[in-house]
C-alpha cells in the first residue's frame, strides 16, 4: 500500500507549495512544500517548535498563511472557511482530546455524521437505521461498542482519543490529520492505537504528527522531519533513522 | 407498563402535565381577577427565559439584551392597539385629530411613515415575532460571523439595550418617550380592560406558552439541540466537524428574540402599556435572573423561575424597596454559586429520586442525570 516511488502529478492528493505563515514577523513555517500522495500515511517528527501543529492548522484552515498555496484534490483550499475544507474531505484530530463531553458517545458520534449540517437539516435529522449502522460500525471500530451511551466525559483519556478519532471516521474523509494520536496513552492503548491507524489508513491518506518514535516505527511508512518551519528531511524511516542532520537536531536527544 | 417506559413518560412529560395544570386550573381557581392578572404579567417574561434557556443554557450566549426584544413585540402591538384608539372622534380635541395623543403634544401633524404598517392587525401580528428576530439578526450576524462572543457578546447586548432605550426615550413625537405608549384600550373593538378580557387574556398567554414550551423542546430533542450543546462545549470541534457554527448561533438568537417578542405583546395586551422603563437594562438582566434561578438547562424551570422570582419582587419590593435589589442581586450570586442548574437541578437531583423510590420501587437512589443531556426540559 505505500506507494513509495515515482510521484505521479494524479495520485497527489494534497500539495503544499511555497507556504510561509509569519505570527508578528516570525516564521513558524517557512517557504514549505510538502506533497502528500492517495493513501499514504505520513508521519510528521521534528522537535518542539518545527512547526508540525501549525502545518496541520495551515491544511485545516484554522491558520491562514501568508503566503504560498495549499491545493487539496486541486482545489485552493487557503481562502476557504474550516466547515467548507472539512466537507471537501479533510478530517483533523486535535493534539488534546476534543470531544463533547456533555453527550454520549453516540451523540457524539451522530453530530459528526456529514448529514444534516445546516440549521434546518439539523432539525428535521432523523437517526435513521442507516445511521445507526454506521455508528455502530463506527464504535466497534474505536472500541467504543459497548460504551455508546456513556457520556463522554467519563470515558479514559485513551477512549476520548480513539472517540475523537472515530468522530472524524464518520465523515469518511479522503485526507485525516491526527496530532499526536497516542499521546498520554497507555502501553496497551498505543499497541490498539497502532493497530485501528492500521486499518483506517485503507482507502484514505493520513497526516500523523508523532513523538513517540518506537509508535513511529510502528505505523510509519513515510516520514517528513519538520525543522524551525521547513522540510529537514524525507524519506522511510530507517533512512530519515540514518540521516545525520535528523540525528542531530531531533533523534539525537 | 413498564417502569422504564413509566420513568421516562414522567420524565418527559410530568413537569409539563403539572405546569399546565397550575396554570390551566390552579391558579384561576385560586387567584383573584387582580392576581390572575399580575400571574398573567409575570408569564409573558416566561416567554423571554424559554429563549434564553436556549440561547444561555443549551448554547452558551449569554445575552443581557432580551428587553429589547421584548420591548420591540411589546411595542408593535402598542402601535396598533394606539392607533385603534385614536380614532378621530377620540381625539378630536386635538390640533390633529387622528393621530395619537402624545404625537399631537409633541407638534407632530401627521403619522410617522413606519407607524402606518399597525393599521393593520395582520402585519402587527408577524411584526411581533419578525422585528425581534430582525434586529436579533442583524446584531447576531454581524458578531457571530465575526466570531465575537462570550462576555464580548453579553456586553455589545447591554451597550445595544442602552442605546435603543435612549433611542425611544429620546425621540418623544414618534415613540411616546419615557412615559411609553399609553392609554390602549380595544383589540378588534374588543375592550381589553375589564376583568373579563383580562382573564381571558390569561388563558391565551397560557397557552402560548405552553406551546411556546412544547416548540422549545422540539428543538432541543432534535439534532439541533445537541448541536447547540456542542457547540457551547467544544465550538471548534463542531466546525471542524463541517458546521458553519455562526448560522446555528444566529439561529438560535433569533428564536430567543421572537419568542421575547411575542412575551412582549402579552405583557403588553394585559398590562394596557409599553415603555422603556420596562425594556431596559435592569430587566434584561432581571430577565437573565429569572432564568438563573428557575434553573437554565430546564424549559419548565425557567418559566417558574420567572413567576417566583416576579411574585417575591411584587410582594418585597413593596415592602422593602431600598433592599430589594440587593437581594435579588444576593440571590443571583447564591443560585450561580451555589446550585447552578438552579431549582430544576435541585428538583432533579433531590425531588425525582425520592419521587421514584416512593412511586416506582427503586431500591437505591439513582445517581443524578447529567443536567445537559436531560433535554427533556
């Protein structure tokens, strides 16, 4: 599945080019290009303040750049809002669980379903038996089944992530960004974390921001090292693992 | 049946059977003509809290505005309810017979071009909902699309509920000033001053409400309501889950303004005046303390909220006027402190459990429902 070889201009799905954001004349991410191609899984390392969450807030809208493009299934997403990128297709996980903790884990599956999400959809929204299949496809997958009415508050810092994860499968995106997906996980939660990323990666691209580097190991096929705003290195991981600069600035600590 | 379809038919529907029966039976069998009539008053700002319960409690917009938008539907059937009465075998001794008293003293010959609308009582009607929910959303708009909120918001509703306050005192000839539009006395050629219509009155206000009530919970049990917690959770979350956010907090403003407008108009119709002494800030705030105290994640606890709070200031403020506010003041801070889902949480997490031991068997006493996702309320 990793398609490692020549990059073919149909099967890149994302394309990052010449982009520059600067907070008040400092430049988190500087002149980058990044290309991500159909059903790759990238993972993005680089020491605190490479830039790794700001590239992922560039893709998603959150943060405007101030230069250079973003083209996602050729289209320019920079000057759209985050609900319109979101329905082209492109699904992000936050770095710190962010999850309704007021509803239950199917409600907060349900409002991630892409149906009903004008003011006057949401209000006529059925929870059709189609939907709930999907839900509960969708939590046996996370691991969630038989926690589909616990609210979500209660659940352990792992279960929040796998079901903010879960709320991104629904929308079924092409592209998904999880920033640091394990983060705060137990051994055992990471070994199941490594395993759904796995299987959700067939038939979509993933964007992983990562510092565990033995979870790296573990699901990487590609990686990009990200320093002080640009690409340092690209590659597989036993390259990048060899690389000297990387060992350097990054792997070295 | 059984006890869980029981629980949850009472927990739908008990807190609604036993309100309408207060208000459908008790009250006009206890009450006097004069108090059915002050319960009447206190209802129409009913219609406010339901608003704010779902623009405040289910969504996080605090506003301290919601007078004006119940001023605005107040006003609209003042207007017409003035221009019936200043026919001009009424007004005939003024300078221009035919227009209202307070524009003839203020040398205004002829009717302002936006009082000519209110002849008609089909327009009046809509207008009561429609201008509320106008001017809601022009404001709403303007900040939510901006993404202005939080207290940002609740200030801009203040600053807007002081400038439209001085607007309408200011402008005398055209809107009555500080005293307000006064002296109403038929609706259709129905004279809405005697006992009688008062009490009928009543029930139309009552009923409103109720289904005033019943159009709150279809939104809240929908989609939409969870939406609306969600978005009060976790608002980036929800636009990063492909919502366009603003038009849902839009929405929901909008909804609040119509349904203080149409409270407006009752109060209007029972009370025989508007003014803007009614309208400004400190109701609006008082309307906030209302809905603080009767509980803000539950309709019917609002609306209660709105009766008692309303009956103790009557009763003390007779009594102690100096004081009164301090104490409303004190009970705010006490209720946000202290019980934050206000009596509706109290009933939830003390009466209901006891309740359903005694009724229903339950041997231990069932942890209390999280307050958000009980949208039965």
């Amino acid at each position: 599945m990793p398609h490692i070889g020549p990059v073919v201009e149909s099967d890149i799905l994302l394309a990052l080019e010449g982009v520059t954001v600067s907070f008040d004349g400092f430049k988190a991410v500087n002149d980058l290009s990044l290309y991500i191609q159909k059903g790759e899984l990238r993972v993005i390392i680089g020491p605190n303040g490479a830039g790794k969450t700001t590239v992922l807030d560039l893709i998603c809208g959150r943060t405007k750049v101030s230069e250079g493009s973003i083209a996602f299934k050729d289209t320019e997403v920079t000057k759209l809002k985050e609900h319109e990128i979101v329905r082209l297709g492109i699904g992000r996980k936050f770095q710190n669980p962010s999850i309704y903790e007021d509803l239950t884990v199917l409600e907060n599956l349900e409002i991630s379903y892409p149906k009903g999400r004008g003011v006057f959809g949401a209000l006529g929204f059925r929870r059709t038996a189609e939907v709930a299949d999907r839900i509960d496809e969708i939590a046996d997958m996370i691991f969630l089944k038989e926690h589909l009415n616990t609210k979500a508050e209660i659940l352990s810092h792992g279960q929040k992530q796998w079901l903010e994860i879960g709320m991104l499968l629904i929308q079924d995106p092409e592209l998904l960004m999880l920033d640091e997906p394990v983060a705060g996980m137990s051994v055992a939660e990471r070994v199941k974390t490594a395993e759904l990323l796995n299987r959700i990666i067939e038939g979509r691209a993933v964007i992983v921001i990562e510092h565990d580097m033995k979870f790296v190991e573990s699901i990487a096929h590609r990686v990009t090292v990200l320093h002080q705003g640009k690409v340092l290195a690209e590659g597989r991981m036993d390259k990048i693992q060899e690389d000297p600069k990387v060992r350097e600035v990054y792997l070295g600590h | 049946m059984t006890n869980a379809k029981l629980r949850s038919l009472a927990s739908n529907w008990l807190g609604f059977v036993l309100l309408s029966a207060l208000l459908i039976l008790v009250f006009p069998a206890v009450l006097d003509d004069f108090r059915l009539n002050l319960v009447g008053k206190y209802l129409s700002f009913g219609f406010v809290v339901l608003g704010l319960v779902l623009c405040w409690g289910y969504t996080g917009i605090l506003s301290l505005g919601q007078g004006i938008f119940f001023g605005l539907g107040g006003y609209c059937i003042a207007m017409f309810l003035k221009l019936e009465a200043s026919t001009p075998e009424n007004t005939a001794i003024q300078s221009t017979p035919g227009i209202p008293d307070f524009m003839d003293w203020n040398q205004l010959t002829e009717l302002p071009f936006f009082w000519e609308p209110f002849h008609s009582f089909a327009f009046t009607v809509i207008a009561i909902m429609a201008v509320p929910a106008a001017v809601a959303f022009i404001l709403a708009y303007a900040m939510f699309k901006r993404r202005v909120g939080g207290v940002y918001f609740a200030i801009i509703t203040q600053a807007v509920t002081a400038v439209l306050t001085i607007l309408i005192i200011g402008q005398q000839g055209y809107t009555g000033g500080i005293n307000g539009i006064t002296d109403l006395r038929t609706l259709l050629g129905w004279d809405i001053r005697t006992d009688e219509a008062h009490n009928i009155l009543y029930f139309i206000c009552v009923a409103l409400l109720l289904v005033c009530i019943l159009l709150g919970r279809f939104v809240l049990k929908s989609k939409l309501g969870r939406i609306l917690v969600a978005i009060r959770d976790k608002e980036e979350r929800v636009r990063f889950s492909g919502y366009d956010v603003a038009n849902f907090k839009v929405f929901v403003f909008c909804v609040a303004a119509a349904l203080a407008g149409v409270g407006g108009a009752m109060f209007t119709l029972q009370v025989g005046f508007m003014s803007p002494t009614i309208i400004g800030i400190v109701p609006s705030i008082e309307m906030v303390i209302f809905c603080a105290l009767g509980g803000r994640l539950s309709l019917i606890g609002a609306v209660l909220g709105a009766l008692i709070v309303n009956a103790a200031k009557t009763t003390f403020s007779e009594m102690f006027p100096e004081l009164w506010l301090f104490a409303m003041g004190g009970l705010f801070i006490g209720v946000t402190l202290f019980f934050p889902r206000g009596l509706a949480g109290l009933v939830d997490d003390y009466v209901v459990p006891f309740l359903s031991k005694v009724f229903l068997g339950d041997k231990k006493t069932p942890p209390p429902e999280p307050a958000v996702t009980k949208l039965a309320e």
